[in-house]
C-alpha cells in the first residue's frame, strides 16, 4: 500500500528555486509516478531520489524498480516545455490539481464542504407548535435530513434515500438511531407477537442494520425506558403494554420500528462533513405522531415527509424541495415516455412482420413437433 515518496536533497531544492523550468518538470514526474504506482505493483520501500553527483552534477536514481523512468522521465520533461509555453494549459491543470488530494497509496480523500454558519434559536419548545431549524453540533435526539440524491444508489445503504432519522445515540463508540419516514406494508403483529397491545400498530423500517423491533414514545415515566432528549424515549413495551391496557396511555402513542441505522466511529461527522447529512433539530409532533399519507403507495410515503422537513426548516431547504420536485416530475414524464415507446415496439412487433414469418400451416406426418419445457 506504500506509494512512491518524492525526497529531494537540500542542493536539488536549491537548483529547483533557481530555475522554475526544472521544477515543474520534477513536480510532474512525480505526480506520474504517482498513477503509474497505482497500476503497477512497486515494492514497499521504493523511494524516488535526487541525489547530488560529483561536480554538482544530478543523477536520478529508482531503487527497487518496477516502474518505467526512461519513458515517464521523457513524458515528463515533454509536457513541462509544453506547460512552460502554454500558460492558459498550465492554468487549467493547476486547478485541476488543486481539487485532488492523493494521501498514502494513491488514494484519494473526500474534500469536506464548510457547512455554512448556524445561529440556532435559544427558546424554544418542543411540545408547542411545528417547527425546525437546523443545528451546528449533532447530539441524540435531533433529526438527520440526507441530502437528495446521495444514497440514491447506494447499494445495501439506499434505504437511507431521502430519509430522515432520529438520532438516538452518538458518542465515542459510534451512532445509531431509527428512520421515522419509511413505513412498511405490515403492522407489529405481522413481526412478532410479544406485544399483543400493539399488534395493529404500523411497523417503519428503522434502517439496515439488527433484526428486532425498537420502540420511542413521549412517556417519561415508563419503566427501563432510556431517554433520548428532552420528551422523547426508547424501550420500555412491557410497561407501555400495561399503560395501554389500564387505558391510561393510547396505543397510537406509541411508535415501532424494525431494524435500525449505525454508524462507525467518526462515520457520520465525515459523511455530516461531506454534505451527506444535515442535522436539524424539531418539535415532538414531526418525532413522534404517526404519519398517515391515505391513497399513496407506501414505498413513496417517506418523500412526503422529507419534503415537509425541508419546508419547514424554510429558506434555502424550501429551494433544495422544490428543485428535487421539479427534478423528480421530469424524471418521471421522461419514463413515462420510455414506457410508451416499449409497449409501441412491442405491439408493432406482436401485429406487424415479426408475427407474420411465422408459418401458420399445421405439421405434416413426418414433421416433429419441439419439445415443450417442462415446469418445475
């Protein structure tokens, strides 16, 4: 995984301020080498030199082999006379090379994005009224809005697409917490039957991570119930079961996912960082009452409310919604199309030449009919 080091002695970094013309050329080489070390396999300590000869003269030197420096050193000192002369050319690759960082290896690092500056309102309450506003330090019990179109095609993490997620645990060992926006088509009955109260409650899909059946609520009171922030909680359906039965709680007041999401340490503050997330902190209606979206297919029910996050945090988030709108209403008049010339082809072709090459004359004697598949 070591990649190739450039090491220039003290006397070669005096000839490289002396004459702008070699270092560019040295610079280049380097950055060749760099990609080539990425295709070809250099051993683990190969270094790049420039040693001072006798009578000032330079001499290059690759100890371990395995790369090409004739051909690379040729490229190089082409493309510097040619970087040299042309400056709009040198300008542009300069830029270019200011949006890459090659760490160890070749491995290119993510380039953060400074999120802009937050001023976060002092008084507020989470019982009264609909609100949101976004927040400059992540801690439970704020909402994490992904950003539209980053896991839209994320593999096993795609379930995470224009989410929200209420963040239940963040610390040292990592973070977890349960998607609110991605109801399913089954209650908590289908899952399991250790909770008989609350068999007809609908079940969300909390996230990709475990297998079990998590439950929040707003009772403080409950008992082993671990609190996430100021009126929201976790855990405690033994207790809830026997609120529930005595009528002194609701069942809809009660909330269940199955599965959740994690991350590793640091995970999330690099993907926060990258623009993957942006935490928001609001009142307990939008965490806590069930969201019921009657006449619209489940699988869609969680941009609804993505979008009602975004419009409620007002300002640049109003803009962010109505552009993923506008994107998403074109995408689908686009496949709509798609899906008009297929059923076109597919007709022309069951009506038009393609059905009628086929013989239509029943099998003489001699002839032997194909035999059929059988099923399974």
């Amino acid at each position: 995984e070591g990649g190739l080091v450039y090491s220039p002695s003290r006397t070669t970094e005096s000839m490289l301020r002396a004459r702008p013309m070699a270092a560019q050329v040295a610079a280049f080489m380097a950055i060749c080498i760099q990609i080539a070390s990425a295709t070809v396999q250099v051993p683990l300590q190969t270094r790049l030199t420039l040693r001072p000869h006798s009578k000032d003269q330079k001499r290059l030197s690759l100890r371990g082999g395995g790369v090409p420096v004739v051909p690379i050193a040729v490229l190089g000192l082409g493309v510097g006379v040619v970087l040299n002369k042309n400056e709009k050319l040198r300008g542009r690759l300069l830029k270019a090379l200011q949006n890459i960082r090659v760490g160890r290896g070749g491995r290119r690092k993510p380039r953060q994005q400074k999120r802009p500056h937050i001023t976060e309102p002092k008084d507020y309450d989470v019982r009264n009224g609909t609100w949101a506003h976004e927040v400059a330090e992540v801690q439970p019990g704020c909402l994490l809005l992904a950003s539209p179109d980053t896991f839209r095609f994320a593999g096993p993490r795609q379930v995470l697409d224009q989410s929200v997620v209420l963040l239940v645990r963040h610390g040292k060992s990592g973070s977890s917490g349960f998607i609110i926006n991605r109801p399913t088509q089954f209650d908590v009955g289908d899952v399991t039957k250790k909770l008989p109260m609350f068999e007809s409650n609908p079940l969300y899909l909390g996230g990709d991570i475990g297998e079990g059946v998590y439950m929040i609520h707003g009772f403080p009171s409950l008992r082993n119930a671990t609190e996430v922030s100021d009126g929201i909680y976790y855990g405690g359906s033994e207790h809830a079961m026997e609120l529930v039965q005595q009528g002194k709680a609701s069942a809809e007041e009660f909330r269940f996912f199955f599965k959740y999401a994690a991350w590793a340490p640091g995970q999330l503050e690099a993907e926060i960082n990258s623009g993957c997330w942006c935490p928001v902190r609001t009142s307990l209606d939008l965490v806590l009452k069930t969201k019921q979206y009657p006449g619209l297919h489940f699988a869609k029910a969680h941009k609804v409310f993505w979008h009602q996050v975004l419009q409620t945090l007002g300002g640049r988030f109003l803009n962010i919604s109505r552009d993923t709108i506008v994107k998403e209403e074109a995408e689908r008049v686009k496949m709509e199309e798609w899906v008009g010339l297929l059923q076109d082809e597919n007709n022309q072709a069951s009506n038009g030449s393609v059905g009628g090459s086929f013989s239509s004359q029943p099998l003489s004697a001699d002839a032997k009919p194909h035999t059929a598949l059988q099923t399974v």
